[in-house]
C-alpha cells in the first residue's frame, strides 16, 4: 500500500459532486496540484504543476465560476471513512473560524476585520474572507502515543452583512439590522452543527452523540438556544458569567436569587479539586478540576441546565532549573450533564488540533492564495484545497497508520522525537509517489516531474 492509491481512492468518491466526468477530472487535478505545488498557490502556477501550462487556462477558472457543484459534498465521503476512527459514544467536532487575507479590492466577500495576531493594546485590521471550518477530532492517543487527529469536514465562507450607506432610507436601515440577527458568526454556527449532525446520521453515526466544541466567541444564547438533537455543546466560557441555581422554594421564581461566577467557583475552597490523566503535549497528565452540575445561565442559555467545569491553571517551567509558572485557568460551558467528565475534557484539549488545521492550511498548503475576484469562485476554491488536505491526512491514517514510520524522509537531528508524521512529511511523501507512479496520474491527464516543479515554482 502507498499514500497516492488510497488518495485518488478518496477522491473517486468526489464524482457524484460534479455535473460531468471532465469537470470531476479537472477538480481532481486541482486538488493534486495545490497539494505538490512549489511555492505560492495561486491557480496559474497549480495549473502549470499539473503539466498543462501549455494548454488553455479557461476551464481550470469556469470549474470555480461556471460549473455547478456543491463544495460541501466533498467532505461528505470523508467523514463516512474517518467514522471509523471514533468507537466511543461520543464525536467531538472542533469549530472555528480562520481569515483568508486578501488585497483584491474587488472581492466582494471580502472585508475588513479584526487582525487576530494584533497586540493586545492596539487592535489592527486586515482585509480578507472569514471561512467558518468544522473538524473532526480522530482521538488517535487510545491506541498510539500521538495526539488527535482533525479532518476538515467542513468549510464555508460567511460573509458579513454589507452596512448600508449615509444616504440610506430609515427602511433599509431597518432591514441591515433584521439581517444582522439573521446572518451572522453565531448563526452559521448553529446552521452547521445542524448539518452536521444530518451528515453524521447518514455515515452510519445515528447512535453517536455529536460534541460540538468551540472557543469563547460561541458561547452566547443564540447558540445555547439551538443546539441540535442527540448533540452537546462544549465551549469555553467567561470568568465573570453570572449564574445562579433553580429556585428550591417551589414558587413562581424560576431562578434562585443567590448569584456566582466561575471565578468564585474556582477560589472556593469548600468546593474540593479533582484530578483526572488527559493525554496531551505528548503524553497523559495530570489536570486538577471542579465541576458544579445543573447552573443556570440566566443571560446566555435560560432555562436550558448547563455543566460549569472550571480547568486549574497548569503548572510548568521555563527550563529544568527555572521556577513554577502558571498558565491561565480555563472555564467551560457544556449542557451535557450525564456524559463521563474525562472523555469531554479530552474533546475539550483535542480541540486544539483545529488550530494546527489553519497553521498547515495557510503555510503549508497556501490556501486562500489563489487569485479569484468572481463572487462564486472566490469560497469554492479554498474549500476544494482543504477538502484534498483532509483526504490527504485521512490517506495517511489509512495506509501508515498513527505514527511516524519508516516510509516517511529521515528528519533531521533536532526533530528525531516526532511520533507522526507532519503536513510536509506527507506531501513529500505524495511527490516522491507520484513521480515513481506516473501510470496512476494518467486517467486525471496530470504529467509532473521535478523540473517541472521547478519551473513552476519560479515562474
């Protein structure tokens, strides 16, 4: 078995999402080449990667702008073939949205926002896309010393709400507002966790509790006021939140009038610490927590029951010889109130990997680069590059398994303690197979060789 029959096995399943055999080939090529590519992956130079830079561009563009298929769709096979990799009761799906820079003034999509790596003091701003991605967290640490797992189930774009102008009428002022409430961050949250539980019904998870785990920006009423059936939410919450217990007295009251926060939670000292192992960072280790049941989130959740988990603050050290420092402690929200704590405490530190996706998604893989303007190209062709991301890391699992074998380049000195194998470990994997296994490229018309790499990454 190698890396690249079980990929364009994955990618045969992306047929039924295109109108045409040609069309379903020519995506397929795109998806290869935004994968190998050298250098920025902007169309021109995917295209002169798969070896057709000789050949006219127009229909590499029209699969974006012209064609009519539905992005989503190629994650769906995706998911039916990573369920495997989940055997407890309950899924853990990460959400998050990332940003797409762009300096195209013409995209319409595109907008100002706030720059997530500004400084804390000075708030900066970039203009891009916002993509809203889900991913499912593989808890790969049951059977191997590795950590989780996440596969790009989903990608969308979520648009902001244009504000009207200075000379707007008092009724379009009106409808920018009633469209806010309708089109907005959270909104998109809720929309997707409904389709993903339609989506894991159909991959054969009816029986499986979906968990959708997100960061502090999730946590507000609209999406504790929706949450999908035979699903939980899991996010993380502020420190000051105002919550309270139901009224003991029986009367018309619902709340009790006694009101705390988290932060009291966790300075109690009548309320005893547990510890639970967790595996992350490398190994399993000891994490110290409380957990105060049936809390009632009078602003945020209403009357909906919620689980108020409070994370002590983890100790570590600079250097063996430096003192104890603390990291931050950490609040959560969760309505699942039966579930085993540990396993969602493992969904809540495997959430991390999210993170790592949008890391290898935007340095390694250069998605959003691609030079697009028309209004519905532009959020269908950075989904078709994460969708051949995810069927890539999902080819790896299926072939090598978790860990870091010896099919994989030698690393160098200073990275000998990998235990699995990075973004660029498999795209050069990927590289070397389709240059040995040329045979297999043909039916797609893709043609590479290392001086066409070359060349197109100087191009």
């Amino acid at each position: 078995m190698s890396l690249l029959p079980e990929f364009l096995a994955i990618a045969e399943d992306w047929c039924d999402a295109f109108p045409q055999q040609r069309t379903f080939q020519r995506a397929a090529r795109q998806a290869l080449g935004s994968l190998v590519c050298l250098g920025r992956r902007c169309l021109t130079r995917i295209i002169w990667t798969n070896g057709r830079q000789n050949r006219s561009w127009s229909a590499e563009y029209f699969l974006h702008s012209r064609c009519q298929w539905e992005p989503q769709e190629l994650f769906r096979p995706i998911l039916q073939r990573a369920l495997a990799h989940c055997p407890q009761r309950l899924v853990g799906v990460a959400l998050d949205d990332t940003r797409l820079r762009k300096t195209g003034r013409s995209i319409p999509q595109a907008f100002y926002q706030r720059d997530p790596m500004s400084p804390p003091f000075h708030v900066n701003l970039v203009l891009g896309l916002r993509f809203l991605q889900a991913s499912l967290l593989l808890p790969l640490h049951r059977n191997a010393p590795v950590g989780a797992r996440a596969l790009p189930i989903r990608f969308e774009e979520v648009s902001r709400v244009k504000r009207p102008g200075k000379k707007a009428t008092e009724e379009m002022k009106k409808q920018y507002k009633e469209a806010l409430k309708q089109k907005n961050l959270s909104r998109s949250f809720v929309q997707m966790g409904q389709q993903l539980r339609q989506e894991l019904d159909q991959a054969g998870g009816r029986n499986k509790v979906l968990v959708l785990a997100g960061d502090g920006s999730f946590c507000n009423r609209t999406c504790f006021g929706e949450i999908p059936e035979r699903s939980v939410l899991l996010v993380r919450a502020r420190k000051d939140a105002k919550l309270c217990f139901r009224n003991p007295d029986g009367l018309r009251r619902f709340y009790a009038l006694h009101k705390f926060t988290p932060e009291q939670v966790r300075k109690d000292d009548t309320r005893a610490w547990k510890t639970t192992k967790i595996f992350y960072g490398g190994k399993r280790r000891k994490i110290r927590y409380k957990e105060v049941t049936a809390v009632y989130w009078q602003r945020g959740a209403k009357q909906r029951p919620l689980r108020l988990i409070v994370i002590a603050p983890t100790p570590y050290r600079k250097s063996k010889s430096k003192k104890l420092y603390y990291r931050y402690p950490a609040y959560l929200f969760t309505s699942d109130l039966h579930s085993s704590l540990k396993q969602l405490l493992q969904i809540y530190f495997d959430r991390w990997q999210i993170e790592v996706n949008h890391r290898e998604q935007k340095d390694t893989l250069g998605v959003g680069q691609a030079q697009l303007w028309n209004a519905t190209a532009v959020p269908k062709q950075p989904v078709l590059a994460v969708a051949a991301y995810s069927a890539l890391l999902l080819a790896s699992l299926k072939v090598f398994g978790a860990e870091r074998g010896a099919a994989y380049a030698q690393l160098p000195k200073w990275r000998r303690s990998a235990r699995r194998p990075s973004c660029l470990d498999l795209i050069t994997l990927l590289r070397k197979e389709m240059a040995q296994q040329p045979a297999l490229l043909t039916p797609f018309g893709f043609q590479i060789t290392d001086s066409a790499l070359v060349q197109a990454a100087a191009t």
